[in-house]
C-alpha cells in the first residue's frame, strides 16, 4: 500500500508543477 501514497504524492507534485 506503500506504493498508493508515493503515487499521490507523485501527482500532487505533478498538479503542483
């Protein structure tokens, strides 16, 4: 499930950009 949290952090990093 790890893998879930990287992966909205990963988009919100995205979105941020």
């Amino acid at each position: 499930m790890g893998f879930s949290l990287l992966h909205i952090i990963l988009r919100a990093l995205w979105i941020s950009t």
